[in-house]
C-alpha cells in the first residue's frame, strides 16, 4: 500500500518515482499546496478507499510522504 501511496503522491506532485524522500516536507519546498492535498485524499479515496478528512489532520500531521502514508495506513 506504500508504494500506490507514493505513486498517488508522485502523480499528484509531478514527482518522477524515486525523486520524494519519505521525509521531504512537500510544503516548505513547494511540491504540495491546500489544492493539493485535497486532490491528494480524493484520489486516495478513490483507489484506495480510505477517506481522509482536511479538517481532521494538520499540516505538520501530513507534511511529508512517511506522515502522508503512516496517516493512511492507520484508517486503513
């Protein structure tokens, strides 16, 4: 599941595989935005089916792909 986490992210982002770090903060370095993350937990919903609510997590909870994917794998 961590890697269609990842392969959601990198499609999302426009990130090749591999050019993430599991610890990268996508928003200080400008890879993802509010935009983003909304489109981000769609599209886990979507092929994962697990929902993700923007109101119920902070920034600093999803700020990095390894945050992203433990917040995931905690309500799968």
């Amino acid at each position: 599941m961590e890697e269609k986490i990842m392969a959601i992210l990198n499609d999302i982002c426009g990130a090749d595989e591999g050019e993430l770090e599991p610890d990268t903060d996508l928003f200080e370095e400008g890879i993802l935005d509010s935009f983003g993350v909304i489109t981000l937990f769609v599209e886990i919903e979507k092929q994962l089916g697990i929902k993700l609510e923007p109101t119920e997590l902070t920034r600093d909870e999803i700020k990095s792909p390894a945050l992203i994917i433990r917040q995931v794998l905690q309500r799968a």
